[in-house]
C-alpha cells in the first residue's frame, strides 16, 4: 500500500528511469561539493611562487635600500633575512627541548 505523502520505503522498487536519475542526482551533489583554495594543487604553485617572488624582491631592495645601523653585522647582506630564519628553527629546537621538561601524563588531570 502506498504512503498516503507519496514517500516510498526501502522496499518498494523504484521504475529505472527514476532510479538512474536519483544516483545522476546523488553524483553530481558529491561533485559539486565547495572547492576551496587549497583543493586544486595548481593554487598551491601559484601562491608558492609568489611567495617566492616577495622574497626575492625583499632580498633584492636590501641592496638599494640605506638602513641605519648600529652593529658592524648589521650592514651585510640578508642579515634579517638570515637572522629571522636562525631566531626561527631556534624558537623551534629550543620549544622541543622544553616539551621534554613540560609535558605531562596522558592522564594527568583524569587521575584521582
């Protein structure tokens, strides 16, 4: 007997036509799913090469541009640059030896 909505339980068999069109239909909501940014792998050259072109033109206008110093080392060429990426890998050598004197049990706060 049919649902008096027109809603059909799993059991009832749909005619070919409709059955072919619900899974065109569940296809193609599986493929127009949101593509983000990230998603296509072409974006990701993109944005590294720009990120890669900023640099060297950060690099480059180092030479041109005049700075006011106060230290000798200061004057060579890329020392920021340099610099910054030291100060990095050591905040992060530095963050995983401290992680061996700060860390705690799994359980710490659940054990009673």
């Amino acid at each position: 007997m049919p649902h008096p909505r027109g809603i059909r339980s799993a059991n009832e068999r749909l005619p070919p036509f409709v059955a072919k069109s619900k899974l065109v239909l569940r296809a193609s909501a599986i493929k127009k799913e949101k593509q983000h940014i990230f998603d296509n792998p072409q974006n990701i050259k993109r944005m590294l090469r720009v990120f890669f072109a900023i640099c060297a033109g950060l690099l480059l206008l180092d030479l041109v541009h005049h700075r006011h110093t106060t230290h000798a080392w200061e004057h060579l060429w890329g020392f920021y640059g340099i610099f910054g990426f030291v100060a990095c890998v050591a905040i992060v050598l530095i963050g995983k030896q401290m992680r061996k004197v700060l860390m705690r049990r799994e359980d710490y706060y659940d054990a009673d």
